[in-house]
C-alpha cells in the first residue's frame, strides 16, 4: 500500500506539487547495498544510526523475526519509488545469500528501507508475517508507521523514527502471535474474529445471566492469552536450551575424536617410529609415561562432560523451572579450551619424541667437531712450549662421555642428548680455556719486551748524566715489580689457568705504565726547571719595577678620590709588596733542588710551579688598583656629564610646565619640586674636595628620574584635556541635534526629555571656568562622557515615542475604517453589534492623546478584533437564518406537489453557494483524495509492503 500522509485530505494540485519536489529531489537512486549478514546498512548518509544497530539486536534477542534497515539518499522518480526499491532489494539479497551461502529467511524477516531525499519509508514483512498474523501495508501505515514513525521523521529524528517503527513491528507481531497461542488442553490454535454484527441494542438494561456469561467470556479471553504469553515464553527457552545443548555436544564429539587421535598416535609411536629399534629406557621412557598420564587425564576431563551433558538433559527434562539452571551447565565453555591447550601439549610431547633420534645424531656431530677443536687447541698449547697436562683430564672425560651416550642412543635418545650437550658444553669451555692461554702467554711476550725497552731508555739517560735517584723519580723499582708479575704469569699458564694469569698480565701491564710515568715526569721537570727559572727571575724584577708605578696610581686615588670609592683596593700594594720580597728566596729554592749535584727535579719543578702563581698574584693585586683608577675617573666623567644633562633637563621640563600651565595639575608640579630638590642634592655631592663619585652618579640618576616623571604627569594631563575638549565639542554638537529633534517632534515622552535636561545641566557645568580649576580633567572627562551617553539615549527615546505614535496612528485609523465598514453590514436582517468596539475605539484615542502610545495600539487591535468577532457571529446567524428559508420553501413545494420547484432548487444551489464561500471542502476534491488512501494492497508477497511518506 502506498500512502502519502502529507497530502491527506489536500487539493490535487498540492498533491501534484509534492510529486514534482519529490521527483526533483530524489531523481538519481542511490546505489544498493551488497547483502553482507549485517542488520543495518547506510547508502549515500551520514552513518549516525548505531542506535538502530542496538535496537535490531536487542529485539532479536528476545523474538524469532529478522530485522533488516536500509537507510539510503534517494530512491529513485515516483511516489512508489522507496517501494519498488525494498523490492528489488529483497531479490537481489536472496540471489545473494543463495550464492554465498549465507543465512537469509526472508519469511520470517522484515526490511525496512528509509529514502531520505524521497521522504518515504517502506516496510516489506515475510511471508509468515503478512499472512499468519495480518501484519500487511494498511495495518502498518495506519498501526505503526502513522503514530510511531511521521512524527519522529518530520522533526528530523531518523535514527529514533527507525527505533520507534521497529519496536512497533515487534510489538504488533508479539501481541498477535500470543492471540494464536494453542488453547490449552486442545492443541487448537485461538483466533480473534469479528463478531457478526448483533441485534438492535434494547433500551433496557441486559439480564443477569447475560452478564455473567459476558464477564466470564473476558475472564476466559484474558486467562488464555496469558497462557498463551507464558507458554510462547517457556517455548523459546526451550528452543534456546536445545541450541546451546546441540552445540555443546557438538564440541564433546570433537574433543572425542581429538583424544582418541592422540591415543592412537600415542600407542602406535613406538612401534612406526623405525629409530626405535630396542625398548625405551631412561629420560626417553619417563617422557613417554608423562604422555600417557597427560592423556589419562584430559579423557578424565572428558568424561566430566559428557556427565554435564547428562545431568543438563535430565534438568531439562523437569520443567521450565529448572531450565535456567540446565542451560547454564551447557553455557560453561572453558573446559573445552582446557582440554585443547592440554591436547597440544601432548601432541608436543610427541612430537619431541619422534625426533629425539634426529636431534640425538646431530649432537653427537656437534661433539665430534667440539673434540677436534679441542685436540688442535691442546696440540697449540704444547707448540708454545707450554706443559698439556692440566688438559687431559678433560680430553679423557670427554671421550669417555661421547662413547656413554653412543652406548644408550638408540633406546634413550633424550638421555644421549642430555649427555652430549653437557660434553659439547665442557669441549667449548676446553677449547676456550687453551685458546686464553696461548692468547696469554703472546700478551706476556709483549710486556718483557717493553720492559727490556724501558730499561735500555733509563741506562741511555743515566749515560748522559740524569741520575734519576730522587724520591719518586726512580723507574726501577715498578720496572722490577713488571717483571715480578710476568713471572706469576709464566706460572699461571703452565697451569693451564687462563683467569690467574688474566690478572697478573694486567698487574704487570699497569706497572709498566708507572715506570713510564715516573721516568718522564722526571725528563719534563728537568727540562721545565732549565727553561722557566731564568724567565721567573726576570718577572719578579718585572714586578718590582712596576710597584712604583702603581703606588703613584694610589696616591692619585687618595688625592682625588674618597676613600670609601676605592676601599676594596687600598691594602693591594702593601700584599704586593710583602710577596715580592720571597720571590728571590724562593728562586734560589728552585735553583738549589735543580743543582747537577743534588738533581732534585720534581721538587724544583714544583717550586717553580708555585712561584709563578704566587707572581700572577702580585700583577692582579698591582692591576686592581690601576683598574680602580681607571673605573673612577671615568664615573667622575660620567657624573660631570650627568650634571649638564638636568641643568638642560630642568629648564626644558619648567618650559613645558610653563607653556601649558592652565593644564597641569597638582600631582604633576609636586614630582616637579620634587626633582629639583633631588637635583641639589646631587650637585652637592659632586662640589667636595674628595668627591664619591659613584654616590653622586646614583644621585644624579634618580634626579634624571625624578624629571620624566614629571614631564610624564605633565603630560598625561595635557592628553587628558585635549580628550576632553574634544569630546566636549562632539557633546555639544550632539546636544543641539537633539534639541532640534525634539523641538520639532511633540510625540516625544517625558524620559527622551529628561535624558536630555541632565545631560544639558553637565555640559553647561564642565563648560563653566569655576568647575576647570582644580584641573581634574579625568573626572571632568567622564562627566561628558555621560552627558553624550544620556544624550544618545535620549534621542533612540524621541525616535522610538515617533514610531510608536506613527503605528498607534496607523492602528486607530485601521480600526476606525474597519469599525466603518461593520456599521453597513446587513444580511438576512442581521446587523454587527459594533459598540464594543467602539468603546475600545475611544479609549485608544485617549490614549493616544495622553501619550501612551502602546496601550492605544492595544486597545486599537482590540477594537478591531471585536469588530471582527461580530462579523463573524453575524455571517453564522445569516447562515442559519438562510438555511431555515431554504427549508421552509422545500417543505412548502413538498406540500404543493412539485409547485415552485425551480424556486426550491435555486434556494438549494443559493446555499451550497454559500456554503461554499464560508469555507467547506469542495466535493469535487474528494475523489482525490479517496483514490489516494484506497491504494489497498494485493496478496502477493511483493504486495504486502508499507511506503508511507512523511
């Protein structure tokens, strides 16, 4: 069936108009979604219907129908484009499923396909539905899409329409089912029929009997269909308890066949695996048994299962009552993952027996070439002429082990490995440990050879005169603990113990190192003594010669400078003075340690180390003061320069105080006395005999300071008052507009006026000299500021008292021609009581009169209305007044048989008129919409399907 509810009751044309749009709109179909199993699908829209996602599986859950929703753009040209589109739809989907092999019962199933452009909706229920329980195009339309869906769409809710129109699906569906519930005890199935059609109702009451008959059929009704609920309740419980019982069977089954797999595989192990060739014994046989008792146990769990199995059929066997607790015994699924994770480590256990074999003879490889290995590295240690004895013991073990394992190989093949993997374990660690020692033994090589250079460069210097004797300048003693720690070495590796010798290697190494140290600390200090004793000389004579100089620059600093600006320096010289009267002691130190006879290098060297410190020292002391000096001076310069800069700064600043004196206020001038009073002071710190110059210069910076802080003051009120006079000007301007708008308006009210006279009061207040005197121009500022404020508000006032007298006008006169034109009303004999309204008229003008104007547009409207009213109380009394002439001349020709019956029907056609021109439906229009709402639907499948559009 298709209904178009927005044209229900309307004109063709209209019907006609939202055809055109709708074809406009929805001319291009939107591509059909591929079926995929999926409840929802949306084509060409915004994805935001997850809510109707919920809703499908949430009824689902509880009832036996599919729920498919198809959301798309368009659905193509025509007022049943949305139907023939869920049409085309539902067989493309079923070829699809058939194909795929996927599920789709479309009997029990109901699309929905929503064309947003098209503004139609169309439901196709299954087979089963339409013709089982009656739920066809009409019912839909009218039962379910008419109430629960148009609302929701036409207020652009699609995903709440969509819920609201399935939930009524399930909810019509369920409600029918249970009215065809079997009756109990009979097995027939329980229809609600219409009852043919009764006898007149008589006038008075029914019997008693009648009654109780009637009461006890509804009583009848109510209990069967609550039987109905209960036993369609009990039914899918049952359905649901078979499905999860018939699953969980199927999964005892397969864990049978899984076990009985690995039993087999188990059992047959021993005697198809051809490397078993004599019985298990050992690591291999204990694997084996572990398998089996693994096995024992995951068929013990088995059996648990099939117990549960048992024990669910028998609850469910009892009743409805204990059908929830059977169908949790067979919901318990982890069981089953259990015995799966048991069953693969079995299978694991297998498969490591099945290549023990394999992986046994690959050792037992790997040993063979570790043995190799390790008979060349025992053969090396002898070619360095190092004893091989400590390695036999290994060498014996580890034949001894390869030939155990070869021995128990073929019916312990994980204890061979076991075994061969701790020989190969102790060949690699033989094979490492005589490689270390001949790696050794070439590193001990290398040390006595430096040693033996060592010895030849000490000799060499000793030639040439250097004794090297002194404390801490003889390399011969770490040299001979060198060669000490070479000998321990030698004897570790005739052990055949890599790690001892490791350490003495390294300890004979670092003693080397010192031995190097001490003989060249001993050659640079030799060499840095010779060098630098006669250049330090020089430089204490340097000093010297330089104190006068800087003892000049001190008594220019007392002289010319207080001693509080050069206090931090004034012990420098005599620190100076004290130092340089060492430094010839402590040369002759350096040169007496460095004599040829004592050749005490070290210790000269590091004499001479300090004593040049101690001579930078004596310059930084000497330096600070000339830098002081320097320092001084030049701040001395920089406070004259200051000085000059305020005497300039004070008479710009008094200029600019003096220029704009009417302005200035108070706060300004005192921070101006105030800088000048700073001023003095710092010019009296500069006119002493020992000026302290970096006092004066702060002295004179905060004076500098004192100044801007004046000529800024100054300056903001200077901006203050040019704002001011400016703004002053606009007031006034702005005032006299106003003034001239009112003068020229008498509709303005008494707050436009009031607004304006204080405004004029602060105006004329600023404008007055007396008020400029305390040249408080941010105050004065903020008054006129006010003033325009109140004069624009006063003006928006007088506009708005203009319109609103302009509409009150226009609303009197609207209601003076209307109250006009009701006064020549007469029909039938029936005239407009108008003085009502004109009352309301009155009372408009005086309000007007006086002002207010919103209650005279009120009271205007009001006249109008009530002028209205009787208009139409008028046109109903001639309405009716016209009926009953036309019925007294009906009753008259009756009564003349047949005479004046033109007459009569010129009465007749004289009323429909005017039936017609008060406003009822033209009869011509009803064939319209009739056609529309008879779209009834046929019996096919196809043409059980809703399209509504909203």
């Amino acid at each position: 069936m298709s209904t178009i509810f927005a044209a229900k009751r309307r004109p063709f044309f209209l019907l006609w108009v939202a055809a055109m749009v709708g074809a406009v709109r929805a001319e291009e179909a939107s591509p059909m979604p591929a079926f995929t199993g999926e409840r929802l699908y949306v084509q060409g829209a915004a994805d935001r219907y997850a809510p109707v996602a919920d809703a499908i599986r949430s009824l689902e859950s509880r009832s036996p129908q599919s729920y498919y929703v198809v959301v798309v753009k368009s659905s193509g040209e025509g007022q049943s484009a949305t139907r023939a589109f869920a049409e085309r739809l539902r067989d493309a989907w079923r070829g699809e499923a058939a194909t795929r092999g996927e599920k789709l019962d479309l009997d029990r199933a109901v699309i929905v396909v929503t064309a947003l452009d098209n503004h139609q909706v169309s439901v196709l229920p299954g087979a089963t539905l339409a013709g089982r329980i009656g739920l066809k195009g009409a019912v839909i339309d009218r039962e379910i899409v008419e109430p629960r869906f148009i609302p929701l769409a036409r207020a652009g809710d699609y995903p709440g329409a969509l819920v609201a129109l399935l939930n009524g699906v399930d909810e019509y569906v369920t409600a029918h089912e249970a009215a065809q519930a079997p009756v109990a005890g009979t097995g027939e199935v329980k229809t609600t029929t219409a009852a043919p059609s009764a006898p007149p109702t008589r006038l008075h009451g029914p019997a008693g009997s009648d009654l109780a008959w009637s009461l006890a059929g509804s009583f009848a009704a109510i209990a069967l269909m609550i039987a109905g609920l209960v036993w369609l309740g009990r039914r899918r419980a049952r359905g649901s308890f078979n499905a999860k019982l018939k699953d969980y069977k199927g999964k005892a089954v397969a864990m049978m066949d899984r076990l009985d797999g690995l039993k087999a595989r188990l059992k047959s192990l021993p005697v198809e695996d051809p490397d078993f060739t004599e019985p298990m014994t050992g690591d291999t046989l204990a694997l084996y048994q572990k398998a089996q008792e693994d096995l024992k146990g995951l068929w013990d769990r088995w059996l648990e299962v099939m117990d549960v199995v048992d024990r669910a059929q028998k609850q469910g066997a009892k009743g409805s009552k204990a059908m929830a607790e059977a169908e949790a015994l067979v919901s318990e699924a982890k069981v089953f993952d259990e015995v799966e994770q048991g069953a693969q480590a079995c299978a694991q256990t297998m498969d490591r027996l099945n290549a023990a074999h394999d992986e046994a003879r690959v050792t037992v490889q790997a040993v063979v070439e570790i043995r190799e290995q390790a008979a060349a590295r025992v053969k090396a240690v002898h070619s360095a002429g190092l004893p091989t004895v400590p390695y036999q013991p290994e060498v014996d073990r580890l034949e001894a082990q390869a030939g155990q394992a070869a021995a128990i190989l073929a019916r312990d093949p994980l204890g061979a490995k076991s075994i061969l993997e701790r020989t190969k374990a102790e060949g690699d660690a033989l094979v490492l440990r005589a490689s270390d020692v001949v790696a050794r033994l070439g590193d001990g090589k290398k040390v006595q050879e430096a040693i033996a250079k060592l010895r030849a460069e000490v000799a060499e210097h000793r030639r040439g005169g250097l004794r090297l004797a002194e404390e801490g300048g003889d390399p011969d003693p770490p040299s001979s603990q060198s060669e000490q720690a070479l000998a321990r070495l030698q004897a570790a590796l005739e052990a055949g113990d890599p790690a001892l010798a490791g350490q003495e290697l390294a300890a004979g190494r670092t003693l080397l190192d010192q031995a190097r140290g001490v003989l060249h600390a001993v050659v640079k200090a030799k060499a840095f003594v010779e060098r630098g004793l006669d250049e330090s000389r020089r430089e204490t004579r340097r000093l010297r010669e330089a104190v006068n100089q800087y003892a000049a620059f001190e008594q220019e600093l007392k002289s010319d400078f207080a001693p509080a600006s050069w206090q931090a320096v004034s012990g420098n010289l005599h620190q100076a003075r004290t130092l340089l009267e060492t430094f010839e002691r402590k040369a002759d130190e350096v040169e007496e340690a460095a004599d040829p006879k004592t050749q005490k290098y070290l210790l000269a060297a590091r004499l001479l180390g300090r004593l040049g410190l101690e001579q930078k020292a004596v310059f930084q002391l000497m330096n600070a003061v000339g830098e002081q000096l320097t320092g001084l001076k030049g701040v001395r310069e920089e406070s004259k320069r200051l000085a000059d800069d305020l005497a300039t700064r004070d008479r710009d600043v008094r200029r600019f105080f003096a220029q704009y004196d009417h302005v200035v206020g108070g706060q300004a001038r005192e921070s101006l006395q105030a800088a000048a009073k700073a001023r003095e002071k710092a010019i009296r710190t500069t006119s002493t005999s020992q000026p302290d110059w970096p006092s004066a210069r702060r002295a004179l910076a905060e004076a500098r300071e004192e100044y801007g802080i004046a000529l800024s003051q100054a300056q903001s009120d200077l901006d203050v008052y040019q704002l001011l006079t400016t703004e002053y000007d606009q007031a006034r301007q702005l005032a006299s507009r106003v003034e001239a708008f009112l003068a020229g308006h008498s509709e303005d009210r008494l707050a436009a006026n009031q607004h304006f006279r204080h405004a004029q009061e602060v105006l004329d207040l600023v404008g007055n000299d007396s008020t400029r005197v305390g040249n408080e121009w941010p105050m004065l500022l903020d008054q006129v500021r006010g003033a325009k404020s109140d004069l624009e508000h006063s003006e928006r006032l007088a506009h708005e008292d203009v319109r609103l007298a302009r509409q009150a006008e226009s609303e009197i006169s609207e209601a003076v021609r209307t109250l006009r034109e009701g006064r020549t009303y007469l029909s039938m004999g029936v005239a407009l009581d108008t003085s009502p309204a004109e009352s309301s008229l009155d009372q408009a003008q005086g309000l007007y009169h006086s002002q207010e104007y919103e209650q005279a547009i009120r009271a205007a409207g009001s006249s109008i209305q009530q002028v209205r009213q009787a208009h139409q109380s008028a046109v109903q009394q001639a309405y009716v007044r016209q009926m009953q002439i036309a019925a007294e001349q009906r009753r008259r020709s009756v009564a003349m048989q047949n005479f004046g019956m033109g007459a009569a029907i010129g009465a007749a056609g004289a009323m429909m008129g005017g039936a017609a021109m008060a406003g009822e439906p033209d009869d011509r229009e009803q064939p319209v919409a009739d056609a529309v709402e008879s779209d009834a639907s046929s019996s096919s499948w196809s043409t059980e399907a809703s399209e509504s559009t909203w």
